[in-house]
C-alpha cells in the first residue's frame, strides 16, 4: 500500500510540549504507512531528529503575553504581519501537499485562527481529506473554558470544520463533553484515545546518560524539569530553597539535576545556574532525549504538563506535581485527577513552602514503590488508536 499523506499542525508559543506530542504521534503513524508534515512555529524543531517519512515546515513563531495577546518570538514585525505569513504558508503547504488526513492539535482555530482559512479550504476542495481536532485530556478550567469557547466561535468550528475530534485522554478520568458542555452532535464525533505514551529508552542508554551527568551507580537522582520554562522559574527557586544547606542540603547519596528549559527567561536562568552550581547541583537547559534524562532518574519533579506527565508515566516514575494556576488551571486540576487515581503526588497551592516540597520528595525517594505498581496500569492507549482509526478510514469503514 503506498503511503497516505497526514499534514500536522502543532500550536506552539510557549514551551515543548505541543511540538514533542506531535513528534511522538508521528512516528507511530508513520507505520501505518504515512508521509507526514509538520507545521510547526517551534525554533527547537530542528534539534529533533527527523526519521524518514516525517519532516517539518516551519512558520513564524509567536510567543503568548497574555491569554489573548502574542506577539513575534523573533522577527521586527507587527504580529498582524507574522499571523498573516503563517495562514499563508500553512494554506501553501495544505495546497501542495494535498492531505488525506489534516491533524490540529490542541487549537480548534489554531493560534489567532491561522488554520481556519485551510481548514475551510480542505472542506471545499480538497473533500476527501479527513480533518481532525486533537485535544489534550484537559484543556482548563469549565468556566473559562466555555466561555472562551463560545466568545470565539470554537463550538460552531468543532461542528462545521472537523470531522472528528480526538480527546488525548479518558472520559472516566476527566469528561470534558461534561465539563465543558459539548453540545450532543459535537460530543457524537468525540473519540477518547487514552494517554500519549513515550519511547522508553534503553537500559545502555540510560546508563550512560547518568555517567554523562557524572552520577554513580549507587547514587539517586531527583530530576526538576519545567518543561520549556518559560514560567517555570518560582517552581525551580522552591526546588532550590528546599534542598539549600540551611534544609540540610541534599542528603547523602542523593543528586539533583535541574532542567530549566530553553525559554527560561536568561536572568532567570543565569540566578538558576549560579545557585545550583553553589549547591552541588546539575543544571542543564535543554536535553534533546528527555526520555532518557527521565530514565536515569528515581524521582521526578515537574509542573504537571501533559507531555512531561506522559514521559514520566511511560517509565513508571514516582512524581511529584507543582502546579501552576496562571494563566490556566489546566495543570492543577491535572495533577488533581491524576492523584485521585492514585498515578503520583502533588502540591497544592496552599501547601507550597520549601519544607513541604522537601518532604514529599523524600518520601518519594524512599517510598515510590506504590506509585510505580499503580502506574503499570496507566491508560496509554492513545498511539494504537489512532493507527487503527486512520487505517479504518483509508478502508472506508470509520465506524
């Protein structure tokens, strides 16, 4: 069977998440087979390595301000201009292209509705092409999110412009038909995939990602990540402060290394390094095979996004959540759900304070073996249902 066409758009402003999702369900659904684009406005797109079959096409990238407000991540141009750029490459790529199958993650209208003038475009010439919405398992809280929603048309794209919509999550865990009050003919084309799993590296891999870090086999690594980092430098100063000396340092035998991410402002991250460097402490900015840094560690802390969950989850790593709250709720009410299942721990607002930090950690350091037995029952079942739905439709059975 020659290989069908699937055009990919990934919304990205702030941090890896979107562009690292993308990337994870492109290489399965390249199996099936595919030739796959990704359009993408990440600068980090080219630190991924492409396999065959996938390849990305770069827009303008844009950077959020406020929740309603972006502005160019790097060009001298008006965001007018740069959003006007971007609906013109994408609507390009579409037209040469000629996809079987359009996949917009996470964005009903993508950023500032730069894929709606494609998707009405797809509908009217190119019919056979299968548009589908991907939505992460949270979006935020329901309040704002309905609101949001219906103040920019979202539920009137979700029922003209795609033909199904694929929720990365499960309905028993958090129903966003729900929650966010889907009208019945939208909710009729929603799909719950289950969770996104992640490769799983290798035992040499990670053996030698920790003799890379210069960690010995006898020690245990707590891992801070934020992600890209963009906001996630209060949660990196609480790590810091709870294992500074006058908490009595890091105990023995153990290490932190912290990951700051690349978008960590550069003030922010100059403070960072400085002070983990006076602690003892492995800092890195970005790490092209987070999989492998996740492995090599015993305890993860993280801010509870849904791609970093995904990775940890994936390798059965006891985690504690430090939500943010601003300018979503999406990631606390995240680590709620995911805690009630009993998958990992989290810090609640309230409950923020180096000591509390400090405890959690340690006990899981010292009793994870829970969190990793309930893990093996994580529901990661989102990547072999999407081939299977893909492949239903190339029959011409999408039942």
């Amino acid at each position: 069977m020659a290989p069908y066409k699937i055009l990919m758009y990934s919304h990205d402003t702030y941090g890896l998440g979107h562009i690292r999702r993308c990337l994870a369900m492109a290489l399965s659904l390249r199996k099936s087979p595919a030739n796959i684009l990704i359009i993408t406005g990440s600068l980090l797109a080219g630190r991924f390595k492409s396999p065959m079959r996938i390849d990305f096409v770069r827009i303008p990238g844009m950077i959020k301000v406020t929740n309603e407000q972006y502005l160019p991540l790097s060009m001298k141009l008006d965001a007018t201009e740069v959003l006007e750029i971007r609906k013109k490459i994408i609507l390009a790529t579409a037209t040469a292209f000629q996809p079987d199958f359009f996949i917009v993650d996470k964005a009903p209208l993508g950023l500032k509705r730069d894929v709606v003038d494609t998707l009405h475009w797809l509908k009217s010439e190119c019919p056979t092409c299968t548009s589908i919405l991907g939505l992460r398992d949270i979006m935020d809280g329901a309040a704002s999110t309905i609101e949001d929603w219906r103040g920019k048309g979202v539920y009137d794209a979700m029922d003209q412009l795609y033909d199904e919509i694929w929720v990365y999550g499960c309905r028993n865990f958090y129903d966003p038909i729900k929650e966010y009050e889907i009208p019945p003919h939208i909710a009729s084309k929603m799909y719950f995939t289950g969770y996104i799993p992640r490769k799983i590296p290798s035992a040499e891999v990670v053996t030698a990602t920790r003799r890379d870090l210069g960690i010995s086999d006898d020690e245990k690594l707590i891992l801070v990540t934020t992600g890209g980092g963009g906001d996630g430098h209060p949660m990196v100063n609480l790590c810091l402060s709870a294992f500074d000396r006058r908490r009595g340092g890091t105990p023995k035998g153990v290490r932190v290394a912290v990951v700051t991410g690349p978008f960590m402002p550069s003030n922010c991250c100059q403070d960072v390094v400085k002070l983990s460097e006076s602690l003892g402490f492995i800092t890195l900015k970005f790490h092209r095979y987070m999989e492998a840094l996740i492995g090599a560690a015993q305890v993860v802390v993280s801010m509870g996004g849904y791609n970093t969950l995904c990775e940890i989850a994936s390798q059965k790593k006891p985690s504690l959540i430090v939500p943010r709250t601003v300018p979503r709720e999406e990631q606390l009410i995240r680590a709620q759900v995911l805690c009630s299942q009993g998958f990992c721990d989290y810090l609640r607002p309230s409950e923020l304070t180096p000591e509390t930090l400090r405890a959690r950690v340690l006990n899981l350091l010292e009793n994870g073996s829970a969190y990793r037995q309930k893990m093996s029952s994580f529901p990661f079942t989102a990547l072999d249902f999407m081939r299977k739905r893909i492949q239903q439709h190339m029959r011409g059975d999408p039942r």
